[in-house]
C-alpha cells in the first residue's frame, strides 16, 4: 500500500513541477473541467453526466499510465513526450498526441454516456 502511495505522491510531485503546461492553464482546466461537467449536467442529466465523467476519467486515466509507463515515470522519450537532458532533465511541451488522445476520449465518453443513460 505504501509503494502505491509514494507512486501517488511521485505522480503529483510531477504535476505540480512540470513546465510542459503554463501554470495558469494547470489551474484554468480544472475550472473549464467543472464548467463542462455542470453543462453537461443541465443538458443531459445526472445519469447521463455520472456516466461521461466515469468513462472520461478511465479513459484519462489510462492514457496517463500508458504516458507515465513509455516514458519510465516520465523520464524519456517517447511520443509527443520530449525530455531534454542538459545538466537537468527539462520536459518540452508536448500534444500532437496527447490532446487528440483527450478529444477522443471525450467522444467516446460522450457516445457511451447517451447510451446507457
């Protein structure tokens, strides 16, 4: 349980250093999140808003361990994922594949949340 933990707390070590996203934009998309969510809610209902936000945050949530598995806990290369190594690892941004994985996963969620609701 605690090997779980620390790999929690590396992950959001990670998300609170990382240069890859301004930090306005970090805090910005947890409110466009919520923003979207309540929007959802008043055109779809709660059923429909309960099943988009499980499929979206599964779906996120293995694109972000494929991520964090290719790049060795994101210390390499790989994808639109770019570490550049000059006396310190710095990260370039990156999204040619990773904001398309998020609108997918977004269309999916959409698509799956009319189904079963």
């Amino acid at each position: 349980m605690s090997s779980l933990l620390d790999e929690i707390k590396h992950d959001l070590n990670f998300l609170k250093s990382h240069t890859l996203q301004p930090k306005w934009f970090k805090i910005l998309k947890v409110f466009i999140l919520m923003g979207f969510l309540v929007g959802y809610y008043f055109l779809f209902g709660l059923a429909a808003t309960i099943f988009f936000s499980i499929t979206f945050f599964s779906l996120m949530l293995t694109v972000h361990f494929i991520y964090r598995t290719k790049t060795n806990r994101f210390t390499k290369n790989w994808l639109d994922f770019i570490v550049v190594a000059d006396g310190e690892q710095k990260k370039k941004r990156f999204g040619k594949y990773y904001y398309p994985a998020i609108v997918v996963n977004m269309i999916i969620s959409f698509i799956v949340s009319l189904v079963l609701a």
